[in-house]
C-alpha cells in the first residue's frame, strides 16, 4: 500500500501537525478495513529543494523514519526528484 501526502509550508510545525493529522486519519481506516500497516517497513520522503531537518512521524506509536529516496513501482524517486 502506498500514500501520498501533501503538504505545502514553510513552517516545519504546520507541516509536522498536517502529516500526524493524515496519519491518524490513515490509522482509523485501515483499522476499520482491517488492513494492518507495518510501519517498520514504511518510510517517508520530504520531495523538496530546501535545507529542512527530518520530520519525526509516528503511525501507532511505532516511528516512520525519513529516507533520502524511495522506491515506487519500480522507479526509485529521491527527495530532489533528479
């Protein structure tokens, strides 16, 4: 399973509380379908030119780590998008 969220900020705490929110959202859904997510194997990539510091994202209690590339339907996409 793969999601996408956007979120367009300059301020780290505004984009921090918009993912938590989706995430949560993401959380209650895939806990009314059933369907489990293993966040040990989950990452997430900020696709961006800027300097930022890593977000710290949790789903459940369990981190999801910042990556610097990802890999989607075979194609690997890194977070300069070159």
């Amino acid at each position: 399973m793969t999601a996408s969220i956007l979120s367009s900020n300059t301020n780290s705490a505004v984009i921090l509380e918009a993912f938590e929110l989706h995430l949560d959202q993401i959380s209650n859904w895939s806990s009314n379908y059933k369907i489990k997510i293993n966040a040990k194997k989950s990452v997430h990539v900020s696709f961006t030119l800027k300097k930022i510091n890593a977000l710290t994202l949790n789903l459940r209690g369990n981190f999801i780590f910042s990556s610097s590339q990802v890999k989607y339907l075979g194609i690997t996409l890194n977070k300069r998008l070159i």
